[in-house]
C-alpha cells in the first residue's frame, strides 16, 4: 500500500503514516522492519510483514531452502514483538 498511497506525491513516508491515521487506516502492507518505528508512531501497524531476503526464485518454492526461511520467519515474528507489532 505505501507505493499506491503515495503515488504520484513527494510525500515522505512519515506523511503518508500520518495521513493515512487520520484517515483511519490501521497500517501498510509490506513495509520493512526499519520503517516499522514510523508506522508505530502513528498507531498504525505493519499489516503484512514481507519475507526478508526471500524472492519468488528463492522463496517456499524450493524445499531446500525450507528450514533457512523458517529460522527467518521466526526471527521476523520476534522482531515484531520486540517492536510491539502483532503476530
């Protein structure tokens, strides 16, 4: 949602938190674990983690990869908690 609710603005990410909880949104979808101080700012939350360091190549398509991407999930759900977001 940052990418569509900015479009076509120069609003900094900080402006679009605010707008967007004034307008009594409850947050944005895959935002990044940097920006998630911002989004808590406003009382918003991060509404759909992204899966860090995962592409569509080298995502849950390939088994292999499986345990490296659940120690990473993992790793997310804790920093969420550790930032006050929700599982």
């Amino acid at each position: 949602m940052r990418v569509v609710f900015g479009a076509g603005t120069k609003m900094s990410f900080d402006d679009m938190c605010r707008e967007a909880a004034r307008l009594g949104c409850h947050g944005f979808d895959l935002i990044a674990p940097q920006d998630w101080p911002t989004l808590k700012k406003y009382g918003l939350t991060c509404t759909m983690a992204p899966a860090m360091g995962v592409t569509i190549r080298d995502g849950l398509i390939r088994p292999e990869l499986h345990d490296a991407i659940e120690r990473s999930m993992h790793d997310e759900i804790d920093h969420g908690r550790m930032t006050g977001k929700r599982e």
